[in-house]
C-alpha cells in the first residue's frame, strides 16, 4: 500500500488533529450525570490549551490500516503563530512542509515549491500546504465549524497516563467518520486520536507534546538546499512596487491596499491587493512557468484588452488569466466570473 502525495499530506493534517477535534463549537453538549466532565468541555480545555501557548512542538506516530494492509510514519510538527513547519517521514521518503509570514513551502522527493501566502497561491493550483496557516496551526479556532457531537466515554489509561476518552462524530448520519480522542488529565494534551472511516483506521500516537518551547525562526524557512525563495518584499504604494520589479505591473482604478513581489529561481511573482465595491481584489503578475494551469479545462474563454483569456472558478473565487510576452496576468476575486472579467477589464496597463 504505496502512499500518495495527498495521502502523505493527509498524514500531516491529522497529526494536529486538534483542529478537527477540539475546534468544535458547534459540538452538540453530552455529558454524564455523575459529575464527569461533558466531551465538549474536554475538548474545549484541550483547545485552550493549545491556543495559549506561543509555542507547540508534537512529535507523533501515524499508523494507517484498511485491514489488509498499513503504513506507519513519523511526524513532527512545530508552529509559532501563524507559523508552522510539518516534517512526515515513513518508506524511505521525506516529505516537508512550512508557512511563515510570506510564504508557504513543500519539499519531497521529486517536487519543490514555495508560494506566496493569499489569493496568488489558491490561484496558481498549488495549495499552500496548511492553507497552512488556518488548517495546520493549532492556534486557529476557527479552521472547522463542523457540526459535531462530542460524547464522553470513560476515565482512563491505555499507557499509564490518566486520560479523559471523548468520542467524537459528525452530526449527519450519513458520515462514516468517528474518532476517538485521549486526552490527558492533568494538562489537557492530546495523547491518542483513533479515527474510522468505514475503510481506513489512522492511529495517531502524540509521542511528545511541548508547549512554550524555544523554537528559532529559521525552522520556518523553507530549505535553502531543495528550495531557494531570493526575496520576498511588500509595499503600500504601486509606485513602490513597480520601482521595485521588472515586470510592467498593470493597475486597477480602485482602492490600492499593498503589493508583495516576490523573487525565487522559478521566476516572479507579483501579487497587487485592491479594495473595490466591497469586494477584495487580487492582481497578479508572474514569470513563473508552472504557476497556471493553462490547460483550459473547465475555463471558459473569454477577450480582455485583446488578449485570449481563461475565466474559471478556485474554490470561491473567480479569477481571469492570460499569458502575453512571457508574463501570466490574473484577477482574483471572490465573486462571479462577470465581475472578475468585469475586473479583468477596467486594468490599465
């Protein structure tokens, strides 16, 4: 049973598990009538725990099963903030992920990329692994609204450590998906998480949980051996901006908010916000050659200013592109395709 990219990623989402579990406030209240705590209020200390902290370091045992087969890795997580770095090792292969302030990264084996945080990375199709900021930082409280039902089981131990046993489940009952969460006694920390989907079980053994430790801001930067990001500057001003890259930026007639351009071997990449009608607005410009999807699928063709375009829809957002000497252009926003070639049109430049 080879793992997959996105299985390998996956491994690295459920290692911080405490955003799918513990972010529950929606989580409907079932608890014991002989003064036990209610599942909801363990997972709420667990998620308060975690949240105060400036710093979380887990380093934990993944084990997946579909009952004729299993895989085990090991992984490592640390985050800062809004800051994360996951490292998922098991097979023979290494496969590493990271967010700081301006970019987020991933290194494996046969494919490098680092993108800048925002509107520019949804867009160019390659996920910044953490949207890794909201999914992967176990600070975020708001990374899953689900509607969940949290039931508490038993008091106990499975490894000598005095643990609450918390069930958790979705409140459809068409999901599949159950989990069971350990949760120590004495300091709120995630100790075991057990989940079932009706194919796989994933086990997930925090082997060591460490609060407020020291972590030096160079664990968040990506690999300077696999992966090289030159610079990463942002300015108030589209004079600044411009003065400050090659590339002839075009420019929307609206509220300018900031531009960040960002300079890696791959090419540049320069992403200008806007505020228009209420509506965030990204324009981006890029030299890289795998930025885009160009293949047109699910697009649909569209003129701007001359140009052959492709209009489609990211997630919420609606976005135009085209490609002219060289540099791909974009306008991102999260509305209608109209209103993003509407956009598309009014760039002067």
């Amino acid at each position: 049973m080879r793992p997959t990219l996105g299985e390998w990623r996956r491994l690295a989402l459920l290692v911080v598990a405490v955003v799918a579990l513990v972010a529950v406030a929606g989580a409907a209240t079932t608890g014991t009538d002989d003064g036990q705590p209610s599942g909801e209020s363990v997972l709420n200390d667990t998620r308060d725990r975690y949240a105060a902290a400036d710093t979380v370091v887990v380093t934990a045992n993944v084990t997946v099963d579909n009952g004729s087969a299993n895989r085990t890795s090991t992984v490592e997580f640390a985050a800062a903030g809004n800051r994360s770095r996951t490292v998922v090792a098991g097979q023979n292969v290494t496969y590493r992920t990271g967010v700081n302030e301006t970019v987020a990264w991933y290194v494996g084996p046969n494919r490098s990329v680092a993108v800048e945080r925002g509107a520019a990375g949804r867009v160019a199709g390659v996920e910044p692994v953490g949207n890794a900021s909201s999914t992967l930082d176990p600070t975020n409280r708001s990374a899953d609204e689900a509607n969940l039902s949290a039931t508490y089981l038993r008091r106990g131990s499975d490894d000598g450590t005095d643990a609450h046993v918390v069930e958790v489940r979705p409140d459809d009952p068409s999901a599949t998906t159950t989990a069971t969460v350990w949760v120590a006694v004495d300091d709120s920390r995630l100790l075991r998480v057990e989940t079932e989907d009706g194919t796989n079980t994933t086990v997930i053994d925090y082997r060591e949980t460490r609060f407020n430790a020291s972590v030096h801001d160079s664990t968040f930067d990506p690999p300077g051996d696999r992966l090289s990001v030159a610079s990463v500057e942002r300015y108030d001003a589209f004079g600044a901006a411009q003065a400050n890259t090659s590339l002839d930026l075009p420019r929307l007639d609206a509220e300018f908010r900031n531009a960040t351009v960002l300079t890696r071997a791959a090419g540049t990449n320069v992403a200008q916000r806007y505020r228009d009608d209420g509506d965030d607005v990204t324009v981006v410009s890029t030299t890289a050659d795998r930025e885009f999807d160009r293949s047109g699928e699910n697009a649909t063709r569209v003129t701007v200013d001359g140009h052959e375009a492709n209009v489609t829809t990211v997630r919420d957002a609606a976005v135009v592109y085209w490609e002219d000497d060289g540099v791909t252009t974009a306008v991102v926003v999260e509305g209608s395709e109209d209103r993003a070639v509407s956009l598309a049109r009014r760039l002067d430049g």
